[in-house]
C-alpha cells in the first residue's frame, strides 16, 4: 500500500508538479475547446487564453507570498 | 528534414541536454566520494530501465488514433511544459534561486561522505542506489519528451537520436573536465525547452480537441513566438516588481 502511495505521490509530483491550478487551467481549456468545437464553433484563442490565465495566476500568487502587490 | 523534423530534434535535444547535465552532476559527487564501480552500475541498471520504457510504451503511442494522441500528448506538454516555464519566469525574475550545479555537487558529495561504506571493495549499496536515482528520475523528463515529441511526429527514432546526441555530448565534455558543468546556461535552456514544450502543447491541444487553426501548421510559429515573448514579458515585469519591492523595503 506504501509503495503504491508512494508511486502516486511521484506521479502527481512528476506531471502535475509544483501548482495544480495550471493543470486545472489546462483541463478546463481543452474541454471547453472540445464543447464549443462540438456546438459548431473554432475557437482556436481557447486554449491560450486559458493557458496564458493558468500561468499568470500561478505566477502572481508566487509574487504575493512575497510580499508583492 | 523539414523544419517540424528539426523542431523535433531541437526540443529533444535540448530537453535531453539540461536533464543530462544535472544527472551528470549527482553521478559525479558520489563516483568521486564513493565508489565509481557501483555508481556506474547504478547509471547501467537506470537507463537500461529508461530504454525498455521507451521500447514498451513507443509502440503502443504510436498506434493511438491521430486526433486522441494530439489531445493527450498536447495535454500532457501543457502540463509539463508550464511546469518548465513557470520555473525558468520565477528563476530569472529571481523569485526562485537559480540552478547552481556547483553547489547541488558540494551538498550530494558532503551527504555520500557522512556515510561511508563498511568495507571499501563491497558492492556499494548506497552509491549504486544514489546514481540509479538520480540518472532515473531526470531521464524519466526525456523520456517523456522523446516518446510525447516522437509519437505526435511519427518519428520516435529521431527524437532519440535529439537526446542521444545530447546526453553523448554532455558526457564526453564532463568526462573531459571532470567537473560539475556549471557554465551551461540551465536556465536559459529550461526557458527555451519550457516555451517549446507549451507551445506546441497548445498547438497539438487544441487540433485536438477539434480546432483549425488559423494558417494551419504556420500557426505553430507564430504561437511559439507569442509564448516566448509573453514569457519574457512576464520575467522582466515581475524582476521590476521584486526589485522595487526590495528598494522600498531598504
């Protein structure tokens, strides 16, 4: 069961690494890209735009825990 | 070659050349401190593991339908390469402090000295155990970037040769001044791998999920460069905002 939990933890370390709201960014954009695609639209901005706000969002908790605006 | 086959070989090399120097790195510190017999048994047994990993997943890839691959493979680059990018923005805004191979030597090389083997010409569990980890969880990125890169491209053999260049490149050089390669620019090369890998995550993502992009496969260059440039922009906006932050501070 350790060993299991342990492979688990290294998994989500490995690909989901250090912020999991960038993951959830990720996830989030592809799908609404892949329902919006479905209704007969091609958002092709989708993806970035959900990217792009992952990132940034990661990255300005990082500033603010260090005493940023 | 095309320049999508050059892009493939670019990426992989790169990726494969940063993982190699911090591999290079660890393997170095306990060769030296403790016994270079086990610690190269150790970097055998690792790739050797990575090698079958390739050989057992390359296949079962390659035979997933197009559009399924685009979208997982894109996924995963994503996920992967905003890890790369995040850290490389932190590291060169200075939120983060930078790679410092000379120092990783000094702290591995300080740890395998406080334990020292019971008897100098046994089997060394610790050095063996030390390097197998070491080379296996930094080859374990290019891997995944040699099968992930390779697969979508249909060309797993020349993603591998990208990393077996990089990885007999950084060898011999290291063999040859037989010291940590600190003056390889890390940074810079994980800034550059990160902006590659998310690009074409978004490219490869969003095909994927059923988009066409605009300009088709010339898309991918202008989203490479927009990434980039919002990378940089992101970097230079923040080490303002730090350095600032420390004026008003002092």
């Amino acid at each position: 069961m350790n060993a299991i939990k342990s492979f688990a933890a290294f998994l989500y370390d490995f690909i989901v690494g250090d912020d999991w709201r960038m993951s959830l960014a990720v996830v989030l954009g592809l799908a609404a890209t892949a329902l919006a695609v479905h209704s007969g639209f091609n958002p092709w901005w989708l993806v970035p735009l959900f990217v792009a706000g992952g990132l940034g969002i990661s990255l300005r908790r990082v500033v603010r825990k260090n005493g940023g605006s | 070659m095309n320049a999508s086959a050059w892009g493939l070989l670019l990426s992989s090399f790169l990726a494969s050349a940063v993982e190699t120097v911090e591999a290079f790195t660890i393997v170095l510190a306990v060769g030296i401190t403790r016994d270079w017999k086990s610690t190269l048994l150790g970097v055998l047994a690792a790739l050797g593991v990575l090698a079958a990993l390739v050989a057992l997943l390359g296949p079962g890839l390659v035979a997933i339908p197009i559009n399924v691959l685009r979208l997982v493979v894109g996924a995963l680059l994503l996920v992967f390469g905003l890890q790369w990018l995040r850290k490389a923005i932190l590291r060169a805004s200075g939120y983060k402090a930078m790679h410092d191979e000379v120092a990783i030597f000094a702290r591995e090389a300080a740890e395998a000295r406080e334990n020292p083997p019971a008897d100098p010409s046994a089997f060394d569990q610790y050095a063996f155990s030390l390097s197998f980890k070491g080379v296996f969880l930094e080859g374990l990125e290019v891997v995944f970037v040699v099968l992930t890169f390779g697969a979508i491209h249909g060309n797993i053999p020349l993603a591998a040769l990208g990393a077996a260049i990089a990885v007999g490149l950084v060898v011999i050089v290291g063999l040859a001044v037989r010291a940590p390669l600190s003056k390889v620019p890390e940074n810079t090369v994980k800034f550059t791998v990160g902006i590659m890998l998310t690009s074409f995550g978004i490219f490869w993502g969003a095909e994927g999920a059923g988009v066409t992009w605009p300009g088709n496969d010339a898309a991918l260059l202008a989203i490479v460069v927009v990434t980039a440039l919002g990378a940089l922009a992101s970097a230079a906006a923040m080490k303002r905002e730090r350095e600032h932050g420390l004026a008003v501070a002092a």
